[in-house]
C-alpha cells in the first residue's frame, strides 16, 4: 500500500505463487537457484520492493 501526501491510497495484494512466478520471469538469477540474488536472500524485501513499483507504476 502507498499513500501520497494529498490522501490518496492504493493497495494491491499478489499471493505467494504470483509473486514467485513473477522472480522466476524477471530474474535469471533466481531460477538457477545459486543463492546470490536479492530474492534468494530477502525474498520479502523484493516483494515489498516489487509491489510498490507495481503499484506506482500503475496508480
């Protein structure tokens, strides 16, 4: 979710399966799994990350 400063809101909500179907897309890193990726070493922060992106790129 963000907010801007004037009250607007916007959420979005991704399940786990999308979220890792969209790191499996995107990054080449994470499917071949050698643990040196950002989403094999905080896969939260990069969903957090990916989310806001989507959601301002969007709103």
């Amino acid at each position: 979710m963000f907010e801007y400063v004037n009250g607007f809101r916007k959420a979005m909500y991704w399940s786990r399966k999308k979220m890792e179907g969209y790191a499996l897309k995107y990054s080449k890193g994470y499917v071949a799994k050698k643990g040196y990726t950002f989403w094999e070493k905080d896969f939260d922060g990069m969903e957090y990350k990916t989310m806001l992106r989507q959601l301002t790129s969007k709103w």
